[in-house]
C-alpha cells in the first residue's frame, strides 16, 4: 500500500509518499519563512491560505517524482493537530475530499507522534523501547516509548517550549526570524564560559522543564549591555550551553530511571548540533545509542506524517468521515 501523508499544521507544507516495500519513495517540502519574516513570527490567515496554494501541486510533484498517478494512492495521512486551526483544515479539508474521490481510507495524526517516529525513516532506526526528547516550537517533552502508540510522558515544558525559548532570545538580540537556526550560528561565534545562565529545575528532582526563567535571565544580560556584537554572541552561546546542559541532565536521568538504551532526538530543535552532541555524549556515557531524523525531518515535513499514518492505516486504523481537527491534542 502506498500512503500520501500531508502535513500543513503551521508553517510548512509537507507532502511525502511512503510504500510498504519501497519506503519514503517521495517527498516535497514548501516553507512560508518568506512569507512571514517580515512580521517576525508566524501568521495565521497567511499560513492557512498559502497551504491552500501549496498542497496540490505538491501533490502532482510528489506523484511524478514517484512515476504514479492518485490511482497508486491506497490511503491518506494528515495532520490533525495540534497546530494552527486554520492550517490544520486545509490539510483535513484536502485530505478527507481526496480521500472521498479516490474511495481510500483517511486517517488524521497527532504532529508530535510523527515527530517522535521521524528516526524509523532512516537506514538504522531506533529500536523499541527508546526515550525520546521531542523538542519543537510548541512542544518540550521526555517520552518513554515502548511502541507505536505505546507512549509515558515522563517530563513536560512548564511554561515556553524549548523552540519558542530559542526564537523569544533569538528576538532579543535583534535576530530575524526564525530564530532558532539564526542563534545556533551565532552561538559559534560566542565563546563558552564568558556568560553564565542558570540550568532551570536541574536541582530538583523529576524530569519537567521551566525556560521562562532562563528567558528573563538573557533578556537582563541584554539590558546590561554592552550593546554590540561581542556581546550578542557571548549570550547566544551562554543561553545555548544552558539549554544543552539542562537537557543533557534530564536526558541522562531519565536514561539512569528507565534503564532504556535508545535515545531519539527529534523536532525542529533537535537540528542543533550543540544540543546533539552535548546529548550524544551523554548517551555514550550511559552505554545508549542515539537515533535522530536526518536534519530536513527534524523540523516540519510531510515525510513524518506519511510514515506514522501508515503504520496506523496498515494496523486496521480508521477515521470516520468528517473534517476534524485539533488545534490542543495532548500526546
Ligand atoms: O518541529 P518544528 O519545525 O515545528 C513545530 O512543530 O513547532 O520546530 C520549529 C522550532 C522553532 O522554534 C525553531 O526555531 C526551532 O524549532 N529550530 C531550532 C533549530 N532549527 C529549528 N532551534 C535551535 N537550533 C536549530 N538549529
Ligand atoms: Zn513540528
């Protein structure tokens, strides 16, 4: 069977084919980061109707790429949330419609757990059981993972995401959005150890995480000054080591309490190397390996999407008839 997987939950149109024997054989990305630079940050309405513009001529380019036409298509995979209401319809919208023309079975599926999956699309995936640290713009979180649909948060964001912390800082030291790839490359230039920020909720037990303190903390080191490129550099690289640190804590910790010897890295910001490295050596320590998605499945993409609805649709799973999606959709 062949699935077409269709992911528009915010800023990034995704299409992908994935076959049972062949695998990914497909996929085709459109980002509105032009779109919306100009407004720093994500807008709605225009990401919603830039989707709409998108996703079928992704569709036709997806299929040729693969030599087949919708006939091959043997079901459908969307995102159903949880993302922007508006983006999530257009992908629910042309899914259910397609899914109706072409007399095949639509299944909606949580982001997160196609991000969690991304790593089963490379050339040696992680084996279950394995802990993930799912980090993204909207979403923190430590899951034990025993299988598909088999998932125990073991630790959450309390407040910012671990995405909109990067980007927030990012704003702070004027860099245009998005900002989390902008202050990673700025963080090079930083030398380590000239600033310190605080390792929030790292001397406490349990695996949660808290990033507004760390926030507050950039934004008084800005206001401190000086104001110039040094400066920006030192506290891009300081606020990053204490990310890396903080999730290097907590991931080892959850290693030690689990006993599991896989870890995944996957989400937007699961493309910062100093996050990978800083968890790959916690894994090496701990005798773990470490698994991620390669870096244009870190972030939003139709691929994920593909690859978690088919393994739902070949286990029987299916959605009744009906546009339905969810903007808040815990894991
Ligand atoms: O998974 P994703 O593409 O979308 C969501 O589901 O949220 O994650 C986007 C987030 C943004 O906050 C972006 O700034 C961050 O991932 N990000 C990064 C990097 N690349 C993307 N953060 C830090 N370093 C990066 N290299
Ligand atoms: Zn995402």
């Amino acid at each position: 069977m062949i699935t077409l997987g269709i992911e528009t939950s915010c800023d990034e149109t995704g299409i992908a084919l994935y076959a049972d024997d062949a695998g990914l054989i497909a996929h085709r990305l459109h980002s509105q980061v032009a779109t919306h630079a100009r407004y720093g940050g994500v807008v709605p309405e225009l990401a919603s109707r830039d989707h709409i513009r998108r996703v079928l001529p992704l569709i036709r380019d997806c299929l040729s790429e693969a030599g087949l036409t919708t006939e091959a298509i043997g079901g459908i995979a969307y995102t159903r949330g949880p993302g922007l209401a508006g983006a999530l319809l257009v992908g629910s919208a042309i899914a259910e419609s397609l899914g109706w023309a072409l007399d095949c079975p639509v299944l909606g599926v949580h982001h997160m757990e196609a991000h969690l999956l991304a790593p089963m699309l490379e050339p040696d995936p992680p084996a279950f059981p394995f802990l993930a640290l799912l980090v993204s713009g909207g979403h923190t979180l430590l899951v034990q993972v025993a299988g598909i649909g088999r998932y125990r948060i073991l630790g959450e964001s309390l407040d910012d995401a671990a995405g909109e912390a990067f980007d927030k800082t990012a704003k702070l030291l004027g860099l245009p959005y998005p900002g989390g790839p902008q202050l990673e490359a700025l963080a090079r230039e930083g030398e380590a150890g000239s600033l310190r920020f605080p390792r929030p909720m790292t001397d406490r037990p349990g695996l949660d995480f808290s990033f507004s303190g760390l926030k507050t903390a950039v934004l008084n080191s800005v206001r401190e000054g000086p104001d110039d490129d040094a400066r920006r550099a030192a506290v891009a690289r300081a606020f990053q080591d204490a990310v890396v640190d903080t999730f290097a804590i907590k991931v080892r910790r959850a290693l030690r309490s689990t006993g599991v010897r896989h870890l995944v890295i996957a989400g937007g910001v699961g493309a910062n190397q100093a996050l990978r490295h800083g968890l790959e050596s916690v894994a090496a320590a701990e005798g773990a390996a470490v698994a991620c998605p390669r870096l244009a499945f870190c972030t939003d993409n139709g691929a994920m999407i593909a690859y978690a609805g088919h393994c739902r649709l070949m286990a029987g799973e299916r959605d009744a008839p009906g546009i339905d999606v969810r903007p808040r959709w815990p894991l």
